[in-house]
C-alpha cells in the first residue's frame, strides 16, 4: 500500500475511528490519543492492509488492541503505586439558545452518562462487543474478525450485553 493510500484511509474512515476512540476512553485527550495512536500504527503497518479486505475494521482492531494495552499497563501501575485523580469531566454545552434547550441538554447529557456508566458496568468481553457494534458500527462478522472469536460468541454477548443495559437502565428510571 501507498502512502497515499494511508492519506485515503484516514479520509474514508477518520470519523468511525474518532467516534469508537471516544466510545471506549474515558476522557476526550484519551479519545484523541487513541485515535492518532492508531493511524500512526496503521502508518507502520501499511502492507498489511488491504482495501479488498475491510480496512475499517482492521483500523478498529488497532485501537482496540492499543487501548487493551493501555489499561493493562495503567491497571499494572496502578498496583505498584496508585495515583488519585483530578480530573473532572465538564459537560460543554455549545450554541444555547434558550433555557428549554439548556434543560434539554442538560436531560440528554444525563441519560448519555448514566448509559456510559451503565456499559462501563458491563464485563470486558461484552463491552467490547456492544462498543464495536453501536460506536464502531461494525457488523458481527466484522467484530468477529477484530475480536477473533466465533460469530456466534459475539451474537451471544451482543444480546446478554442488551440484556444487562435494558435491566440497569430500567432499574435506574
């Protein structure tokens, strides 16, 4: 491949992979961290990808394997020597224009949070795999490529995953 294949790459698919970066960090620099990561790393590994094959998600398997890597490097500093943190996240609400709208956000925001919570809740294997459908809009034999797993597994987690959100977000009401 090209480099200016890499140039078509980010083009074509620059917002799936922004928007999954976002749907599995936990702060927006992570997010962005994340999705630079990831096409410098698919800049590295440029012949291994095909534009036959799909490259959207071999993209998103590369930021995945990147941020599983991440946590499991901060998860292991954790237990040498935990830190606090002080980082507080702001909601920012951009283009008000009434104070209906203010509310409505501020409702909207909430219900995203409280479903954030609600997902980050969720074990490992069916995050992954809720996130890779709804944020990375992959199909389930796509995500059963990035995970490497059976498409059934992944119809499997993908539905106990609904499952667990619908009970919590109706415990929540």
């Amino acid at each position: 491949m090209k480099s200016c294949d890499i140039d078509q790459l980010v083009e074509q698919y620059s917002d799936s992979v922004y928007r999954y970066c976002k749907s599995i960090t936990y702060t927006l620099e992570d997010a962005e961290d994340l999705y630079q990561q990831t096409f410098l790393k698919a800049f590295e590994l440029h012949k291994k990808i095909s534009l036959e094959k799909n490259p959207k998600a071999y993209l998103l398997s590369i930021a995945t394997n990147i941020w599983r890597n991440h946590k499991s490097m901060y998860a292991r500093r954790e237990r040498i020597a935990p830190t606090v943190s002080s980082e507080l996240e702001g909601v920012q609400i951009e283009d008000i224009r009434s104070e209906q709208d203010v509310l409505e956000q501020v409702v909207k925001e909430e219900q995203l949070e409280l479903l954030r919570k609600c997902v980050d809740n969720l074990p490992e294997k069916q995050r992954q795999v809720i996130t890779l459908f709804y944020a990375g809009e992959l199909s389930l034999e796509e995500i059963s490529k990035v995970l490497k797993i059976p498409k059934g597994t992944v119809k499997s987690r993908l539905h106990k995953a609904k499952e667990e959100l619908r009970k919590e977000m109706e415990g929540l009401e």
